[in-house]
C-alpha cells in the first residue's frame, strides 16, 4: 500500500475543517493588510503561495491586484481552491520541497505554520531551497510560524474539543524536538478515527540556520499578526521576513 504523510491524510480530510472551523478570518484579513502595507508591494507583482490550503490567503492577496499563484500537497484542497481561479489567480498540486517555477516570483509566502512537517532536517533545507529558488533576485519570503517557547510555556497535555456532534479528544507531548498533537475521536458512522500533527520545534535560530543554506537572509521578524515586535518569550507567533 501506498505511503501517505500525515499531512497529506489530515488536511484533506472532512474533519480538519471541522476541528478548526474557528479560525478568525477578520484575523487573517488584517494580517494580509498589515503584511502589504510593511512589503509595500509593486502593482502586479507576482507572488507564492506556498502550503496554501484551499486557497484563503491567496485570494485575500489577490483581491489587492497582485498575480497569486498557490501550491499545496493535497489534491482536494486544490480542487477546492481551483473554484475560485481568475486571470491573476491560479492553483496547483505541487510537493513544496521540489522546485516550482524558478527566479519567478517578487513575493512567497508560507503561513499558520506550513512548514516543519518532515522527520529528516534534510526535507527541511530542499523546501527552504525551493522557496529560495522561485523567487527573483532579491525577492522576499515571509513566513508565519509558531513560537516555539510561548507554545511550550502554555502547553496543554490533554483537551476535549466540541465542534458540533463530534467531541475531539486531543493529546500532547513532544518527541525528537517535534510537537506532537494526536486527534481522536468518533466519526458520524461510529467509527474511531486517529490523525496526528507534528510540527518541528525550530526556534529563530534554526530557521536562520536553515535559510542560509537555501541562500537566504533574514531581514525583520515579528510576533504577532499585528507585526508588534517578536519576544521569544512571549509573542504567540514568530513571522520572519527573508531576503534572497
């Protein structure tokens, strides 16, 4: 049988969407606006969308006249976010740490902690040179990750989260400096279902560490979706800004 990667199982599936349903999107909105008004883009520029989902950032950026183009591993978001295509707006099925496009785009972007999802250090440094490679000289990438210390000084080992009929039943540890998160819980025919998310625990210096390999300078970091300062101690998000 065919090997999938937890990512590729969990984010496709029915029960993702449903675990996170209230994800703020007025949160997101002014996330992206702050994020333009610091870039400061040119009028058509052209950006990536790297881990996109079904496409809700890329059409945030789209809608303020940039040419977005969004790649994700899974086949169902894709075809889901393929519905809401334009002229300046376009969706692909793609393996974030192959190559894409190359000296391509003004802008890349990988947010809510799309990266950080393979065991070998190795897949970490081919994604972080894909993303280097499909920008132009100069190019910036921004990525939106989570803090890892703030995430340790509030960790919760065990919840029970309600979405409706269905009751999550959620644990967490770390292991091999990754965060663990194991999603359980009964499905609408009474069947048990398992999921599980690892996210690396890189901290601002691995991502340095990383980049630099993939030719990449980090040139601001911020800790929040507001883009006050970033405290390794405090902030609820690490959103760093490379520069290639």
């Amino acid at each position: 049988m065919e090997h999938t990667d937890w990512y590729e199982n969990w984010f496709g599936s029915l029960y993702y969407k449903i675990l996170y349903q209230d994800r703020d999107e007025l949160e997101a909105q002014e996330f992206t606006a702050n994020l333009l008004r610091y870039l400061q883009p040119m009028a058509g520029s052209t950006m990536l969308d790297i881990a996109c989902g079904e496409g809700r950032f890329a059409v945030e950026l789209a809608e303020h006249g940039y040419d977005l183009t969004g790649i994700d591993i899974s086949h169902l978001a894709i075809e889901k976010a393929k519905a809401q295509e334009n002229d300046h707006l376009h969706f692909y099925v793609h393996d974030m740490r192959f190559p894409f496009y190359i000296n391509y785009f003004d802008y890349a972007f990988n947010f809510f902690t799309s990266f950080g999802y393979f065991t070998r250090d190795r897949d970490h440094v081919l994604a972080a040179k894909s993303f280097a490679a499909a920008l132009k000289k100069s190019g910036i990438l921004v990525i939106d990750y989570l803090n890892k210390d703030q995430v340790l000084d509030n960790f919760i080992p065990e919840e029970i989260v309600h979405r409706g009929s269905y009751s999550f039943h959620i644990t967490r540890n770390v292991e091999r400096n990754h965060i663990l998160k194991t999603i359980e819980f009964t499905d609408a025919d009474n069947k048990p279902r398992r999921y599980t998310e690892s996210v690396a625990a890189f901290s601002l210096s691995d991502f340095i560490r990383i980049f630099k390999q993939a030719g990449l300078s980090l040139t601001g970091t911020f800790g929040n979706y507001k883009l006050d300062v970033y405290d390794p101690l405090t902030s609820p998000r690490m959103i760093m800004v490379f520069k290639k």
